[in-house]
C-alpha cells in the first residue's frame, strides 16, 4: 500500500508546479501572480513539514510566503500610486 506521507507529498509538488506555472503565465494580473508565488512558498513550507525539518518550514511559512507576499502587495500598491512622467 502506497504511504499516505508520499502521496500528499506528491500532491504538494503537483499544485506547487501548477502554482508556479500561474505565477509567471503571461497576461494574468500582477495580484495573481504575486498571490501564486505566495502559494508556492507555503506549499513549500507545508512540504518541508513533511520531510521533519519544522524550523525551515516556518522560516518559509513567515519570510516566503508571509512576509514577501506582503512587500510585493506594498510595493505594487506604491507603483501604482505614482503618475508618468
């Protein structure tokens, strides 16, 4: 019988790569892409769970997808904020 650890693991590594895929999919929103690459980091800290490394996972968890997502988010918001020159 198959391990049930392996089978979440590929399903993990299943939608990291479909989230990743979206992440930089020409002609989707800046907002998609920021929240898929977000998706992909939490993915990877809920894969780093399974492999029984819970420091990195939660390094991943609150810097990856937390933080990052947060400065992307903060950033767009001011770019879009300016007028051209």
């Amino acid at each position: 019988m198959i391990e049930l650890r392996l089978v979440f693991g590929a399903v993990l590594a299943i939608a990291m790569i479909s989230a990743a895929i979206m992440a930089i999919w020409p002609g989707r929103s800046r907002a998609i892409a920021i929240l898929a690459a977000g998706a992909v980091s939490l993915f990877a800290s809920i894969m780093f769970l399974l492999l029984a490394a819970p420091d990195v996972a939660m390094t991943e968890a609150a810097i990856g997808s937390g933080l990052t997502t947060f400065l992307f988010f903060f950033v767009l918001g001011r770019v879009r904020g300016r007028k051209d020159d």
